[in-house]
C-alpha cells in the first residue's frame, strides 16, 4: 500500500520541518505540497532533523486536483454528526471501513484555517481525531503524527521493532524445572497444580530475555539440588 501525504497551503516553517520527519518516521511514499506558504530552507531541514533526506519525496504543485490520488481521505478537527461534509470516521476505523487500499491519500489543511467546503468536497472520507470538545484543534503536525501513527499501526506494524516474546520451549523448559522444584518443596499438590497455573500466566506475557533470566535461575536451582541428574538417571 502507497501511503501519500498531502497539506493544503502549509504556512509553518517548524510544522514542516517536523512533517518532513515524521515521513522518515512513518515511510510516507510521497509528500505533497499545494502552494506553500514558504520556501524549503535550512531552517524547515533543522525541523526535520536526520529525516531532511526525506526531502526528495517533497512534491510542489498549483492546484488540490493534481495531487489526489487513490483513496482520498481529509482531516479535520471540525466536524458534526448533521452535516454530510463534516460526518466523520476516527483514525482506528480506517482498516474496518477502507481495507486496504492501493493508495492511500491524507489531505491535511491550512494552519490558520483549515480545509474549505470545496476541498472536503474532493475527498472520500473525513478523518477526525477526537479530542477534547473545548479544544479539539491540534497543531497541524502534532495531527499528521497521531494520523500517520494509526496508519502504521493497521498497516505497517511488521516493519517496526517489536517486543519479542518467549518461545513455547523456553517456557516448556521453565514449567518442567518449577514442576520438579515445587515436587521437592511444596507437599500439597492441589498448591502445586494452582502455582503452576499462575506461573503459566506469567510466562504468557514475559519476553524472551525475562523468560531466559527465570529459566537460567530455575537451571542453577536445579543443578544445585541434582535434579536434573535425578531426571537422566
Ligand atoms: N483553525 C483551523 C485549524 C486547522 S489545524 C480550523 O479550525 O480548521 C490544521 C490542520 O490540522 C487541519 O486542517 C487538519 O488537517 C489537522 N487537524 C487539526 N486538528 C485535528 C483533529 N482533531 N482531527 C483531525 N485533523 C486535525
């Protein structure tokens, strides 16, 4: 899936330069700029930090229709339940109701004013993201960041570092040394099946590199005691 950012009339230098990096972030495949309010500077590649690279994906056109493409999606921080234009998805339902799309096209507005009617007009969906009801106007990268975030996650997630959580042998080779320690010390087997159990939970939701510090622990308990000699004779 192509995941392509467009901003409307951008006015911000800073804003900017933070979109420019979060698109590293987030590997946008294309970033579209309709009539900027400013010239790419060292001053917007100081925002961007190590994603000034990014800078190439950067495209500058005239006119909104030259820059959409695939699925159309606006956002906006204005919105209401009776009026068709502004009707509304939030950012977590984008894969249940879109799937996945070919191209994917975020259309974000200007800094002081927003998208207009026309423009939201152009779109197939508007995106908004719920916040407080006094103050839901997020600054324009501070939205991009929450929207590109959603999209990675429903997306993309396999590309990023993720926890990595303990193989079914690593917690096999812990349960059979706490079975054969709690054997040793505890003579109420009901308390031993019930400790067992818990452990299991634990283990469920350890990483591998907890999970291998117990199981190094539990080991040398083991060893201490002779019952892993015990096992092979
Ligand atoms: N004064 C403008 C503010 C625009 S904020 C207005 O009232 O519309 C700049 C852009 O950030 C918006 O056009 C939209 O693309 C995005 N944005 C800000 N808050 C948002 C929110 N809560 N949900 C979705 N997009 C938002």
């Amino acid at each position: 899936m192509k995941v392509r950012l467009v901003l409307v009339e951008p006015e911000g230098k800073i804003n900017m330069g933070f979109i420019i990096r979060l698109a590293k972030n987030f590997e946008v495949d294309e970033v579209v700029l309709i009539n900027p309010k400013f010239e790419i500077d060292d001053e917007v590649l100081r925002f961007a930090a190590q994603g000034k690279d990014y800078v190439s994906k950067v495209k500058v056109v005239n006119d909104l229709d030259d820059a959409l493409e695939g699925l159309k999606v606006c956002t906006s921080a204005k919105v209401s339940h009776r009026d068709p234009l502004r009707d509304f998805i939030v950012p977590w339902e984008l894969p249940e109701k879109v799937g996945v799309p070919g191209v994917l096209t975020l259309v974000f507005g200007r800094e002081s004013v927003g998208l207009t009617r026309e423009e939201l007009k152009k779109c197939d969906l508007l995106l908004h993201i719920p916040a407080s009801s006094q103050y839901p106007v997020l600054n324009l990268s501070h939205a991009v960041a929450i929207v590109l975030w959603e999209v990675w996650k429903a997306y993309r997630l396999n590309k990023a570092n993720l926890p990595k959580p303990a193989t079914q042998e690593r917690i096999n080779l812990v349960m059979r040394h706490a079975k054969e320690l709690l054997e040793r010390f505890v003579g109420d087997e009901e308390k031993r099946e019930r400790l067992l159990e818990s452990l299991k939970k634990l283990l469920s939701k350890g990483t591998d590199l907890e999970v291998g510090a117990l199981l190094y622990l539990l080991g040398k308990c083991s060893n201490v005691l002779g019952l892993e000699q015990k096992r092979k004779e």
